[in-house]
C-alpha cells in the first residue's frame, strides 16, 4: 500500500473511532483484548469465533441464520 493510501486509510480509521468509539473499527489482525464477562455457548468452535469465549453478558445478542442451523439448539445451551 502506498503512503496517500495508508494517511488516507488512517484519517478513516481515526475518524470512525472519535465518531463512534474506540472499538467501533479496527483493521483485521489486531488482537485486542477486551475484558467483556462471557456466557459459554456449549460449542467450543463457536466460543473461540466469538472471541471472548462465548455471548457477551448484559448485552444484546442476535442469534441468525438460516433453518435448521442449530439456533434454537444453541440459545438452549446458553
């Protein structure tokens, strides 16, 4: 990436970030860890592709997909 792209691509960034908050964007391959309280969802797989070990708690969480994906079996887990 050239350095017009790379001032551009970071004015974005920063923007977003003071518009909605810190964590509202980040570029692919950051590691942030946030210190978020987690309800296990039974699946292992899916615990890890959430990031922070399962639903986050005390937040809304929207289970989607389509029929017969597991989403009722996995809200009866939690």
């Amino acid at each position: 990436m050239d350095k017009a792209r790379k001032e551009a691509l970071d004015a974005a960034i920063n923007n977003i970030a003071k518009r909605y908050g810190e964590m509202s964007i980040m570029r692919l391959g950051e590691a942030h860890h946030l210190a978020i309280e987690a309800i296990p969802t039974g699946s292992l797989s899916l615990d890890i592709a959430l990031g922070i070990g399962g639903i986050p708690r005390g937040r809304v969480s929207e289970i989607y997909g389509p029929e017969s994906s597991g989403k009722t079996t996995i809200a009866q887990h939690i």
